[in-house]
C-alpha cells in the first residue's frame, strides 16, 4: 500500500522529483561520460603498451654502440632493450608534413602497433610502416609509395603497414599550434632501408663528418686509419676527395654499421627509470646526453595530462550538481514530509513502526535518484561518453578508444543515491520523531518575523512586494540557498564558454599581432649550412630562428628529478620573433642573458638576475645563462637568447625556420636548398581556428548545462516557494490580486535570487576556466580573460531563464483554486 | 430596535445553478437560488453544513461563477466576468473575511492591512482601520503574536481597508471562543448599522440570525425561506 502511496506522490510532486531525477542524472552523467572514454583509454593504451612492448626508459646521446646497448641489457633492473635512430623528415608530395622516422633493425621494444597491412617487420625490404591518422588524412593505402626527404636525401618506399606509435599518442607538427592530422607522421623503417651511403657521403661534403667523427664511431675506419698509419698516413693528411673516395669504396653492408644509433629503449622490470639514473650512468661511463622516461615523452604526457585533467572533470563537476541536488532535496522531502504530518501521525497511531515510516520517505528519494542515477550512467556513457572519446580520437592516438565502465561507476551511483537517501533522513527525522498525538494536530504554520534588515532606516521605503519576499527568503534560507546556488552555478558555466571565445581570441591576438611580427615562415632543413640560411634570410629580409629541445635546471649538477625538459629559441634579435612580458607588452632580450617564460620561472622559483642550467637534449656538456627577463606566451615554454651568446658557448647555429613579413616568397626562396617547407599566413593560423571550432563545442556544451541547472532550480525553487505559500497567495487573490501580480511577486523572490547568484558565479566562472586551462600541461600558458560583454551576456542569460521560469507559475497561479484552498483547519 | 433601509438593490441572485462535477457523479451545491439584498443590509446565510450556503458565498466573493443563472452585484454582472475582471471586482467590491483569518503571517498586523494599498488605488490609511477594530497597539505585531480574536479583527481592518461595497464572512467566528466571537459580531454589525456598509455572513449558528437584518435559511441546495428581521437585536444582547 506504502509503494502505491509513493507512487501517486511521485506524480502529485512531479516537478520536484523530475528535479531530483534530472540533478542525478546529471551528476553521473557528468562523471560518466569523462570517466568511460577515460577508463577505455587507459585499457587500450595498457593494451598497447603490452603489445608493443614500450619502452619504459629512453638513453638520449650521440651515439651508442653495441657494447653499449649490451651492458644496458645485462642490467638487472633492465628488461628488454634496444637501439634505433631518430630522424626528422619531410614528405615530399604531401604539403611537406613533418615525419618522425624511426630506423630500427630490430622489433623489440617500442614496436609500432599495427593496425592494418603487415606488422612491423625490419627483415622487409624496400617497406615503410606509417601513422594511421596520417594515412587517413592523405588517403594513402597499403602498397602506396611513399617519398620523403631528409637532408636533401629523397627517400621512396612502399608502404608495408598502417601503425600506431605508442610514443606518440599525441602528435602535433612543429609548425602548428594543435593537432592537425595531415601534417604530422611516425614512420618506421628498417635502418639498413636508409640509404647510408648517400647519406654519409652528403655529411662529408657539408663537414658533418671527419674522419675523426667516422673512426669514433667505425672500428671499420680506425682499422683503415691504422692501415693507413703503416703507410704513414696520418688522419689529417686525408683530403675530403680521399674520404669520399673511400667512402665509395666500403660496401653498403658495411656503411651501416657506422650509422650512429641515438636512442636506446628500453623496459625495466618495474623499477623506476629517474631511480636507476646513477647506475646507468655508471654503465655508461657517462657517456650519453639525457636519461627520461614516460613523463618526458611529450607524445605520451600530454595524453596522460588530458586523461589526468578528465580524472579531475569527472570528480568535480558533478560535485557542483549533487550540491545542487543534495539542496533540492532536502527542500522538496522537507515540504513534502511536514505536509504529511498528520498522515504520518496517523500511520504511526495505527501502530505502524517509526522504521517502516521513515524507511517509506527515504524511498521516495531512493527511487528516485536510483533512476536518475543509473539513466545518467547509461546516457552518460554511451551518449555523452561516446561523444567525447570521438572528439578526442581525433586530437589522441590510441587505438580502439571507445568507452568502458568500472566499478567506480557503480560506487558513484551508491554514493550519490545515498547522499540523496541520506539528505531526506536529515530533512525528514524531525517531523518523524514529533509524538503521534501531537502530529495527528497539523503544525503551527512558519510564524513571521522581523528580520535585522527592518532595523535599517531603507526598511521602510521598501514596496510590499520587497519587504513579504525578503521575509519569506529569512523563512526559507535553505532554499534561498539552493536557487543562489544553482544560479551561480549556471552562470559559472555561462561565463567560463563564454570567456573561453575571448581567451583563445586573446591568445590569437596576442601570437599573431605582437609575438609573431612575421607573416610567413620558413622551415628550414635541421642541417641547412649557415651560409646558405643567411643569404636565404637577406633575400627575403627574415630573421633565422633556431628551436631546439634542451634541458634544464636551476643549479649545478642537478639530478633527473630537478631538471626539466623544455624549449631553446635562438633569435638574431631582428624582431620578426618576438617576446612580451607578463602584461603582453613588447619587451627586448638583453645581449648576454636569457629569457625564460614565467611558468617555466615559476616552476623553479627563478627570478631575474639568477642562473640557469642548461645543455642541448643530445649533447651531454652544460651551460650556464643568466636571466635578463621574464616572459610570457601562451603557447610556447622556454628559454630564449640571442644567436651572438648562444655561439659563445661553442655550439653550433642550426637555423630550423626563417621568418619574414613577405606574404608570398618567390619559387627561388620555395624551391632553395635546405627549405623544407613554406606557411602562409592561413596556414598559421588553421590551429587557432581548429581550436576555435573545439571551443564552439564546449560553449555548447556548457550552455546546455547552465540552461539546464537554472531551470531546474528555479523551478523547484519557485516550486517550493509557491507550495508553501499557497494560502497566502490565495488569500492575495482573493483579496482582488491579478494573476500576473502574484506572478511578479513569485518571481521577484527567483530574480533577486538569481541576481546573487550571478554576482557569486561571474568570478567562479573565471576561475573555473583558469583551473580548465592549467590543467591542460605546462605547455600552455594562456591569459584567461572575459570582458564586461561576456559577463553581462552570461547575467542576462541566467536572467532571462529566471524571467521565464516564472511565467511557468502563470497558469499555477490562475488555476490556483481559492476555495479549496482555503478550505480546512489550518 | 427597528431599523429603516432605502430598498437600493446591491446583491441579486436569479435563478443560480451551481453543479460541481459532471455525470453521475456530480453534486448539485445550489439548486435554483434567488434572493436580493438591499444596501447597507446586515444578512446572514443560515444552514447546515452542505446546505450550499458558501458556494453562495464564494460566489458572491467573485471565487467561482455559476453553473447557470445570474450573479448580480452592485450593478455587474458578475456570473459573466472572466479571470481578470474577476481579480478587480474582488479588488473593488468585496471585502472577504475567512473563518482562519487568512492574514499573511510573514507580515506584521499594519503590514496586512496596508497590503491593500497594492491592489486599490485610494485605500483606506491602515493605522485609521487599525484603530476602528481597536488594534492601534499590534501594529507590528505577526500573527503569530497575536490572538485568534485579534488576528479576525485585523482581517476585518484588512477588509474595510479596500472600503468595498459589501462585507463577506464565512464563519468569521467559527475559530473564536464566544467571548472574542461576540467581539468580532459587533464590530460587524457597528459597521452595519453606523456606516451603511452591507454584511453578508454564512453561519451555522442560528443565534446570529437574531442580530440580523435578513436571514436567509438553506438547506440541500436550495433557499427554504427569506425572512426580513424587522426589529434585529444589537449582539450584545443576544444569550450566546
């Protein structure tokens, strides 16, 4: 009888259950759909991790022999590992994309996960393995050529396979400041496919390679060099002629062999890479660059940043909506219990037990969210959930990404069905525990009050309307409370979808009008000759830029832990690449010091004045610089010296991009030796506008949201307000009141409510989108901004739904029936 | 005491219908009700409980229109009037007081009375109302400081406020101890019988009907009888 009890008072309250049952379903939806596609991307990339055998550590260095990679090995704390070569290329026919290649002879660890075609094979001759996304931003097939061009070295294969690099989940060229497909791709290669002959014959004749370099790395030249001694030859005799000479003459087999090796990779049996830094120091005589592991894979962290980032969305949004939720509750069964008090009297003076009583309320809200919760679960993971793993595919590379459930859900709906349970128990126990006898009497009604703002002398001044709502907010605080709430909750949402348009508009304006002074830029090949680069930079009035990975750390010696992996840009200080300060004005780098980023500052505690640290990524001697000033960008975060200091310190400038305010370089700058590729205007700014599209959908999606919370709460709470006070509003009627005056008197109290509301949320909103935009890495570093539009079109947002909620009580108010409702004891 | 009316017609009933319901199931509350009540008349509306005496009443308040037949008050035709026009007859003509007082209670006693001034333009000053019920010291007090006689008293100071051409009561004793009640009557009746106001009150309680004017008795529906008390007793005087 109890359950058909409930039921025919579900549908008597529907508004404010539909209310506890849409907040429900919000909040696990809201967990759901972030936690399932996150959930899958974790399986899948364990998944892949296992079939691909990725490596857990990277030796960086200039070169590492066999002995070497054997040492490595006969680690205990090592698994498996292996060599290979890094390079970066270009494609010759397909817009001149940035190619990360791989040369590998063997398949050990770090293995291309295969998706279509053959899996990696290195014995395969004459065959490439390449990037999926790649593949399918170009339409290329397995069986297609395939011509790149590294060092002015074409390069033609077949392609053998369609892959996934585990080391590049996440992949963005170069040039661009997002992920576009079509311009970025993983190739992998068997070494002895890379034709080494061409290739070493071009680095002698650009003095890349001595004979010195060769014998370091070729006990086959040492052997020759030594043969050559007995002839009385010394190394410094040989002629470049001689070298190349000999050159041609080793055999192709043999060529190999010299082909240094970059990187090893490898596993460790579950120990932690930075923990074995000393050890593989010591086996390595010191004799390589950088030790790192996966969180200095930027293929791999900025994936597990946006996974992490997911991992706190999915735990503090929906707090804000079973907030919100446990609020509507707590009124609504409050209401809803103390007019039931005589029934409640009756049904325990007809002998019925407290538990069964209260058991019977608590179900109401039991139900209730049990349905809201598990009708958030299915949506938010199929629907919701589905949607932002496909959105994401597209910026992360993890193959078979879809979305999964965990029992994490499962704890989630628990929780939330008995924070619900639980706020009625808190809301009702007190009308329950009133004596039988006494509850059998209704309640005396909420008595009036003055409250402290009648003491103010405005008091007075203040309409009816005003003086009887600011009453009956003193009367009803928890449910003045739920309709601020929910407001600014609204609002938080409104601003942060719409100050986000102005931040990325802001980080545009900001690249493209004051850092970036250039309207073209150039790549230029790794090992352009520099004499080549200047005539080419004089040619076109440029200014040769170099960006280079390093390392670096705020004291001497640092350990792995204390250093950081970041950025070097070395201008010629043309002021075609330019620096700003925090305030985004322009400011000059000093002759003599360096410039960091803020962020980057900040992270060590660095201010002007002091030292850094620093040593390219594959080279092993470090530097010290001294700061001359702090700077900010919003996209790129480092360090920054003039090409004159960065000399001195005995490395080589290698130009990677030349930039210029010549809109459209001439077919001799396009076609020159050593350039790799041509960015107009537009093309530098497809990012921004791919970035823009993403916004476009977060804006909807939070407008959806901030649509949704005020409705539902300033329904509920006009709701409430309008229940419990129904008498009054019928007497008013009959005392000659229009409909549309105890409309506006109804929706005077939601509109002050709202006013509260947006006031709290317009500065929670700039902090929600600063808290959205940190979490997103260390390379961004936007400036979060909103102006008075954004505020006052959000307010007027959250208004405006506030004005209509209330025209919802309309028809309520001229049905309201007078008689019946005044009827009966009181 | 014999009192002396000028016969103008302010309350006409003809032939009023009111059917609650529809089918079988449908209750008949008024059954053919005829009736008319002269200005500045004291009447009461006698009956049992389900004789149709409040749907009379509610009626006449402007709170629900017949089923078939005609309302008439102060010259409006008020069977025929829509929603709105509804809420300014309330407004303009009637003053309504309730058996439970109905007063806001989030509101003080002058606070209540001056919320009148929100719905007719040339209210009456609420402390003046206030003191002719012999309130003036509650003022600011809520209802629930006061007493049920004095909270009835200050739904009336409401209702004169509006000054409306007639007084509706339903039961406005019906919550009070005789003592406080007999208060209450005679403050109806002053107003009676000193401003020429027209009261119209429903009771179940036949001694009021010897305090008034006219009396109309109901019963299932239907009028029984109409009787003009020519010689009405001041409530004092009546036993209680």
């Amino acid at each position: 009888m109890l359950y058909r009890k409930m039921l025919r008072e579900l549908r008597g309250n529907f508004g404010q259950f539909l209310s506890i049952f849409i907040l429900s379903m919000l909040a696990v939806m809201l967990f759901a759909s972030m936690k399932a596609s996150n959930i899958s991307a974790y399986r899948k990339q364990a998944d892949m991790y296992r079939v691909t055998n990725t490596a857990d550590g990277w030796i960086y260095g200039e070169g590492f022999g066999e002995e070497q990679l054997e040492k490595i090995r006969d680690m205990k704390e090592v698994g498996d590992a292996q060599r290979r070569m890094h390079i970066t290329a270009s494609a010759k026919e397909h817009d001149q994309a940035q190619l990360e290649v791989y040369l590998m002879d063997e398949a050990i660890v770090s293995k291309p996960y295969y998706v279509s075609g053959a899996p990696f094979d290195p014995s395969k001759e004459n065959a490439i393995w390449l990037s999926e996304s790649f593949a399918k931003a170009w339409d290329l097939k397995v069986g297609d050529e395939f011509t790149f061009i590294y060092r002015g070295l074409e390069i033609t294969k077949r392609i053998a396979g369609i892959i996934v690099a585990p080391e590049w989940q996440y992949m963005k060229a170069d040039k661009d400041l997002d992920v576009i497909t079509k311009n970025i791709c993983v190739i992998y290669m068997a070494y002895r496919e890379f034709p080494a002959k061409d290739y070493v014959k071009s680095l002698i004749e650009k003095g890349d390679l001595t004979l010195e370099d060769a014998a370091e790395h070729s006990e086959l030249v040492r052997d020759k060099l030594e043969a050559l001694e007995k002839f009385g030859i010394s190394k410094d005799d040989v002629t470049t002629e001689q070298l190349l000479k000999m050159v041609d003459e080793i055999d192709e087999e043999k060529i190999q062999k010299m082909l240094p090796y970059t990187e090893i990779a490898f596993t460790t049996n579950g120990f932690d890479v930075k923990g074995l830094e000393e050890k593989i120091s010591d086996v390595l005589e010191g004799d390589y660059a950088v030790l790192c592991d996966r969180s200095n894979i930027s293929g791999i962290k900025v994936m597990d940043d946006e996974l992490a980032q997911h991992d706190q969305f999915a735990v503090s949004f929906p707090v804000v909506f079973i907030a919100i939720a446990l609020l509507v509750i707590m009124t609504s069964m409050n209401r809803i219990v103390s007019q039931q008090r005589t029934q409640i009297g009756t049904l325990s003076a007809l002998g019925m037990k407290r538990g069964r009583i209260v058991a019977h309320y608590l179900s109401y809200s039991f139900w209730v969210s049990l349905l809201g919760s598990i009708a958030g679960l299915f949506v938010g993971t199929y629907l919701l959930g589905d949607f932002i793993a496909r959105i994401f595919r597209e910026w992360y590379f993890i193959p078979g990404w879809t979305v999964e459930m965990d029992w994490s859900f499962a704890l989630v709906v628990v929780l939330i069905v008995g924070a619900c349970t639980g706020a009625t128990y808190f809301s009702c126990h007190k009308v329950m525990d009133v004596k039988p006898a006494e509850s059998l009497r209704p309640a005396a009604p909420k008595a009036g009050k003055a409250i402290f703002l009648e003491k103010l002398p405005i008091w007075n001044k203040l309409g009816f309307d005003a003086q009887y709502n600011l009453r009956d907010v003193f009367r009803s605080k928890l449910r003045a409370l739920m309709g601020v709430l929910g407001t600014a909750a609204g609002m938080m949402m409104m601003v942060a979808a719409f100050a986000s348009l102005t931040t990325i508009q802001n980080a545009s304006d900001w690249t493209f009008e004051k850092l970036q002074n250039f309207k073209t830029q150039i790549d230029l090949d790794g090992d352009v000759d520099i004499e080549q680069a200047q005539a080419l930079r004089d040619l076109v009035d440029g200014e040769l830029v170099q960006t280079v990975a390093v390392e670096i750390a705020s004291q001497e010696k640092a350990k792995a832990g204390e250093r950081k992996s970041t950025v070097l840009v070395v201008t010629e200080g043309r002021e075609l690449f330019r620096l700003t300060d925090e305030k985004q004005k322009l400011i000059q780098l000093k002759p003599g010091t360096i410039a960091i980023t803020k962020k980057l500052a900040e992270a060590f505690g660095l201010k002007v004045g002091d030292t850094v640290y620093w040593h390219l990524y594959e080279k092993n001697e470090w530097h010290e610089a001294k700061i001359g000033t702090i700077n900010r960008n919003p996209s790129l975060q480092g360090i920054t010296m003039l090409r004159e200091d960065f000399e001195k310190t005995g490395e080589k400038y290698l130009p990677t991009v030349l930039y210029t305010q010549e809109t459209a370089p001439g077919e001799n700058v396009k076609k020159a030796s050593g350039v790799l590729a041509v960015h107009d205007d537009a093309d530098l700014h497809q990012s921004f506008d791919i970035m823009m599209q993403m916004i476009y959908l977060v804006l909807g999606v939070f407008m959806i949201f901030a649509t949704v919370l005020p409705i539902v709460v300033l329904y509920n709470s006009g709701n409430l307000s309008f229940n419990e006070r129904i008498k009054e509003f019928a007497t008013l009627k009959v005392l000659g009141f229009q409909t549309g005056a105890i409309r506006r008197l109804l929706s005077l109290q939601n509109l002050w409510l709202s006013l509260i509301g947006i006031v709290l949320g317009a500065p929670l909103g700039i902090k929600l989108l600063q808290y959205m935009f940190d979490s997103n890495g260390d390379s961004m570093d936007y400036q979060v901004a909103a102006g008075a539009m954004e505020y006052a079109v959000s307010g007027a947002f959250v208004l405006v739904i506030s004005v209509l909620v209330g025209f919802l009580f309309q028809k309520k108010i001229r049905k309201l029936d007078m008689v019946e409702t005044l009827k009966g004891i009181e | 005491m014999t009192r002396k009316k000028d016969g103008k017609k302010i309350v006409e009933f003809k032939d009023v219908i009111k059917r609650y319901g529809q089918g079988e199931g449908a209750q008949l509350a008024n059954d053919h009700v005829n009736f008319t009540i002269e200005e500045g008349e004291f009447v009461v509306i006698l009956g049992q409980s389900g004789a149709g005496k409040s749907t009379v009443l509610n009626m006449l308040g402007g709170m629900d229109i017949p089923t078939s037949g005609i309302v008439e008050v102060a010259g409006e035709k008020v069977s025929s009037m829509n929603d709105k026009q509804l809420s300014k007859y309330r407004a303009d003509v009637v003053g309504f007081i309730f058996q439970f007082y109905n007063l806001l209670p989030s509101l003080t006693a002058y606070e209540n009375v001056a919320l009148v001034k929100n719905i007719v333009k040339d209210a009456k000053d609420p402390m003046e109302m206030l003191k002719a019920v012999g309130l003036e010291g509650h003022r600011n007090k809520f209802p629930a400081q006061m007493s049920g006689g004095e909270q009835q008293r200050v739904s009336i100071a409401r209702a004169l406020a509006k000054d409306p051409k007639i007084i509706l009561g339903d039961e406005p004793t019906g919550a009070l101890d005789s003592e406080t009640g007999v208060i209450v009557l005679e403050l109806l009746q002053k107003l009676c019988w000193e401003q020429d106001k027209t009261v119209i009150l429903v009771t179940h309680n036949a001694d009021i009907a010897k305090c008034a004017d006219k009396v109309i008795r109901m019963k299932n529906g239907k009028v029984r009888e109409i009787r003009i008390n020519e010689n009405p007793v001041p409530v004092r005087e009546v036993e209680w």
